[in-house]
C-alpha cells in the first residue's frame, strides 16, 4: 500500500530534507510535487485541495521560514497534516456497553465483510479474550452463510445458523437473543451487499440497524477503489450513522488514495485495514505510522508489535539457550527463523516497515519476495533429520535427491546453504537467541523512537 505515493513523497521531501533556507518558489515547486503524487495516489480533490492549502498556510509562515533547519521543518508538517488528514490516532472498538456489544458490519458486495467479520472474531478473541459470536444475514447469497460459519470455527468463535428463506431483521434479532443468553461478549453481525448502493439494500440494512441497534456500525470498503470508496463511504453514512471504516485488500492498492479520502470525507475514523485473506490479516490503523511509512521512515513500531505478535519466545529461548551453550545452529533452526517470518507477512511485509526503503531502487524492490522463502521452506523439508542436523553431510547424490523432493535445482541447494551458513554465523555473533535478541533490540528502538520518526 501507497507504494506509489511513498517513492513520490519521499523523493521529494529528500530533496528538502538538507536545504539550509527556503523560498517561496522552492515551497510552491515542492507542494506542486506533492499535489500530483496525491492525485496520482486518487485521492479525492477537495481533500488534495485541503491538504495543500494547510500545509501552504504553515509552510510560509514563521514555523518554516525561521527555522534553523526549514527543510526538516517542512517535512514535518508535510507529516502532522497527512496524520491530520487521516485522523490523528487510532481509534479502536468501542466495547464499552452492556454485552454483548453488537458490531454491525455493512458494505459492497465483493469488499470482503464475511472475511473482515472473521478476522475481527480472531483479533477480539486472541487480543482482548472476548466471547464472539457470529451471525450472518446475507440471505441474496447463501455461500456466505457457508463461509461465515467456516471461518468462526477456524477462529473459535460462535456461529448462529441462519437460512435463505429467512428474513434479514429477524435473523439479526434472534442472534442478540441467542448472544444474551449464551453470555457472549461481542456479536458481529454480518449483512448484505450489493454491486452498487441502491434503496432497496439501504432501506434493509436501515431496519436490520434500527432492529438491534449496534452499539458499533463498520463500513467495509475495497482500498483499490480509490476516492470511490470514500464516496461510496458517505453513502452508507448518511444512511446509517457510522462509527468506523475499514479497508481492506490494502495489499493489492499501490495508490492509498482510499486511506487518505475516506476519513475527510465521512468524518469517520478508519479503525482498521485488512491486507490478505488470512485470518490475522487485520490490523489496527495507525494515522502517525501510516504518515511515516508515506513518506518512506518506516513503520518501526508496527514491526516490533508484529514480531512480538507472531514470535514464538518460548522457541526463541530455547534457541538462545542451546546457542549459548554451544551446541550450534541447525537446518531445522533456520526453517523456523523463515517460517516466523512468513508468519509476520513474509519479506515484503518486514521491508515496507523499514525506514529509507522508498530510496532503495525499484528494480531492487520488485526482487524481494517470498517465493525464495518458500523454496527454502521446501528444500528443508526435503531433508533427512540427519541432514538438517549435520548440514555437511549434504554432497552430491543427496543434493540431487533433495531437489528432485523439493522441485528445485542442485544451484537452488548450494544457494540455501551458503545463506544457511551466513545466518550461522550472524547467530554465533548474537550468542543469545538471533529471534528473540532481535526482538529485545527491536523494543530498545520502540523507546528510542519518537513519533514520526523525527528528532526531539
């Protein structure tokens, strides 16, 4: 997400970045820079419009212009208003009320509510130890009946039945009744979508509204649209008061013209975006460490929660310990130091959060993936116990037996192990834990960092 936008951005804002004084015709070119990079981004107009005239307004006056380093100082409120625009901070579920708190999640067809409802069960359920249940009143099409109730067993949340022949407001009664009495914490109750917005489904989800009364109604909406889902966002605002939105498929949007819209627009915070079809693909919304990540500092906060999020620490101190102790750095340990970066989103999803990526030449980006991970992942597997244990038994005839079990080539294997043997010795140098040092050095650079990645 924002790819496009971040390498607009942040190739402009360096070129302010180390200029001792500025003009007015230095400001004006470097705004006219940032216009076009948020209208190629699709960002609504009035909100281009807005964005400029502010940071205009500030950019000229005594903030930049008599400060000791005004090209930092631009770049800094480039940042507070791209965080303003989007909100200021995150706002998350409000779970205050009376359980069970009733979540109502309404949207398009196609903008993945069946999928986001079931990562929501997931994030409440692992994060917040809520009792979830899960409801689905989408009687136009019953394959998402289906899907719903397969996703709340795979994230542990209950599920009530529902049936075509039934009418949407009464399903959604009687799951609040079904909640009450099983003692539930939170329900979230799906709906129904259309291809557009139409009367007939506002008046529906108006009633199914005014029927249950939610104490929170998220707007679910494709990021890949652009400012169309900011306005499709107003739409069902005007219809049914929102609390929230969230966006998802951000993984496939390069733009991030939908991020930067939908909350100036709706006047609703974005609570969440959702980034893949996984279950714990979803996350909170972060206005601040968006703004960062726009303008190509890095997500530093976000990758630390994410790698204390998904790494194992009881594996990572055993591995620490048998370091420690001399016993080495095995094929099998390597496997799972890559499958816990596949957990936290492979190597795309580590690179965005790293600041100064947006200055690394595309060419070099576009290399980084996650199917070398997999191969790896693969050859591994592929592997006797004994193999793994004691790399250097690996020669020819095993070589050509693992590639023919793996679908790789005798150079694929030569390559994994000379990078086998890199991570070696860069665990020999950590000597307490790679996974899990990494994480404490992580956290140490939490408290270090201030927001925006800005100097006090």
């Amino acid at each position: 997400m924002f790819d496009n936008l971040t390498q607009r951005l942040s190739q402009t804002m360096q070129k302010l970045r180390g200029k001792g004084r500025l003009t007015e015709d230095s400001v004006r070119e470097a705004l006219r820079e940032v216009r076009i990079a948020l209208l190629e981004a699709d960002v609504a107009l009035p909100v281009v419009q807005a964005f400029i005239g502010q940071v205009r307004e500030r950019a000229l006056g005594q903030e930049v212009m008599q400060s000791l380093t005004p090209g930092q100082a631009l770049v800094k409120i480039v940042h507070d208003e791209l965080v303003r625009v989007m909100g200021e901070e995150n706002q998350s579920l409000d779970l205050n009320a009376a359980p069970p708190v009733v979540v109502l999640v309404a949207g398009l067809q196609g903008s993945g509510k069946t999928t986001t409802s079931a990562k929501l069960a997931r994030l409440l359920i692992e994060d917040q130890k809520k009792k979830v249940m899960t409801v689905s009143c989408d009687v136009y099409r019953p394959a998402a009946i289906e899907q719903l109730k397969t996703l709340a067993a795979q994230v542990g949340a209950e599920f009530v039945p529902s049936e075509a022949t039934e009418k949407p407001v009464d399903i959604a009664r009687r799951a609040v009744d079904a909640a009450k009495r099983q003692f539930m914490d939170v329900l979230l109750v799906d709906t129904a979508g259309r291809l557009h917005v139409d009367a007939q489904m506002m008046d529906e989800i108006r009633a199914i509204h005014a029927a249950i009364k939610p104490h929170e109604t998220l707007f679910v909406v494709d990021s890949m649209t652009g400012q169309d889902a900011a306005n499709t966002a107003r739409a069902f605002n005007e219809a049914l008061d929102l609390t929230g939105v969230v966006l998802t498929k951000t993984d496939g949007d390069a733009r991030g013209g939908a991020a930067l819209s939908v909350r100036h627009i709706t006047g609703k915070p974005i609570k969440f975006i959702g980034s893949g079809e996984k279950t714990d693909a979803l996350t909170a919304f972060h206005p601040e460490r968006i703004a960062s990540r726009i303008l190509g500092m890095g997500d530093v906060l976000s990758l630390v929660e994410e790698v204390q999020r998904t790494v194992d620490k009881d594996k990572a101190e055993k591995l620490a310990r048998r370091i420690r102790k001399g016993q080495g750095f095995t094929l099998e340990d390597f496997r799972e130091q890559l499958e816990q970066m596949q957990n936290m989103g492979g190597i795309g999803s580590l690179v965005d959060k790293l600041p100064g990526m947006a200055n690394v030449p595309e060419q070099v980006r576009n290399k980084v993936d996650d199917s070398q991970t997999r191969r790896m992942i693969a050859i591994v597997n592929s592997m006797t116990l004994q193999e793994r244990n004691f790399p250097d038994v690996i020669r020819g005839s095993r070589k050509k037996r693992i590639a023919s079990g793996s679908g790789t080539s005798i150079q694929d294997i030569n390559k994994m192990l000379k990078q086998y043997t890199q991570m070696q010795r860069m665990m020999k140098k950590f000597g307490k834990g790679g996974m899990g040092k990494m994480m404490r050095k992580l956290g140490k650079l939490q408290g270090q960092m201030p927001p925006g990645g800005f100097p006090r």
